[in-house]
C-alpha cells in the first residue's frame, strides 16, 4: 500500500493545490527530520493497523528554511498524513474546513460527496508529534478524542494522530456526538 501526499487535492475537494502542496512539504520536512526515505509507516484503526510505504520531497535549503517553524510545520504535516490515511484505509475525503468551535480541523465524507454538503460527514480532528514515544502519540489522540467530544456539535467525529519520529498514524473510530 502506498500512502500518496503529492496529489491530496486530487482527492480531497476541500483542499486546494496550494494547500496541499504545503502540507506536502510539511510533511516532507517533518519525516525528513527522522528518517531516510521512503519508510513504511503503520496505520492504526481500532484494533486493525496495516503498512504503508511513504515517499517524500527532497529537502531543500529553501523548504528547510520556510518551514523552519517546527510546531507549524508539524500540524501541516499531520494534516497531509492524517488525511491521506483516511482516505487510504476509510475513503474518507476533505470535503471542507471545518468553522471555529466545532472541535474538529475538517469536515470528512465518502469519496464523491458534494463539499456542500455536510449532512453525512463527519468532523475529522488532526494532530502531529514530531519526536517522543509512541505513548505520547497515544495521550494526544485520547485528548483530541476529548477534543470533539467536548464540542457542542451534532456530526460524529473522527481525531487523527500523527507521530512522525514513531512513523505511526493513529484514526480513533468515529465518535457519535
């Protein structure tokens, strides 16, 4: 299996190529930081997890230096990372942005669903951790679990974590609001 970050917005609706491009290169500088490419990274789903081969961009001075920020950068890459394992092991999209106070990053749904349309998605709350152990990659989606339980929001949500050093994505299963 491969997960694809170079094309996100030929998938994702919500998405424009600029920003995809960014959370590409965001994720690029952030797996850059820890590993050789192209490395495998495990997704975990409830209790299944499956491999997948990732592939990044070289880094260059000029990418190491616009995303020298590394909290900033760290979220952009989560975001790339997150959404193309939801798609990869759920068919789950971008379809929007999701507004302020709805405890969720974007608005998910099927491959195929119209951006308006937000009767069937589901909010989709994204994190990253750049370097730590693999417990902490797991108490940051318990609280970005919290996070979208804590909203006063009727869509069901899904959180997602992303651990660059540990080379792990972590999709919490979708939570009934």
């Amino acid at each position: 299996m491969l997960l694809r970050l170079d094309d996100l917005d030929e998938h994702h609706p919500g998405l424009t190529p600029a920003m995809a491009r960014v959370f590409f290169e965001a994720a690029s500088v952030c797996l850059d930081r820890h590993h050789q490419k192209p490395i495998e990274v495990t997704i975990e789903r409830e209790a299944s997890s499956m491999e997948a081969e990732v592939d990044w961009l070289p880094i260059s001075p000029n990418i190491k230096a616009a995303y020298a920020n590394t909290i900033d950068t760290t979220e952009a890459g989560a975001y790339g990372m997150c959404l193309a394992a939801l798609e990869l092991v759920a068919g789950l999209v971008a379809i929007q942005r999701a507004e302020t106070l709805t405890g969720a990053d974007y608005y998910v749904a099927p491959r195929g669903s119209a951006p308006d349309d937000l009767e069937e998605a589901y909010r989709f709350e994204v994190s990253g951790v750049d370097k730590g152990r693999r417990a902490l990659c797991d108490q940051r989606l318990r609280a970005k679990v919290k996070q979208t339980q804590d909203a006063d929001h009727a869509s069901p949500a899904i959180a997602g974590v992303t651990g660059f050093e540990q080379r792990v994505v972590l999709l919490s299963p979708a939570i009934e609001s």
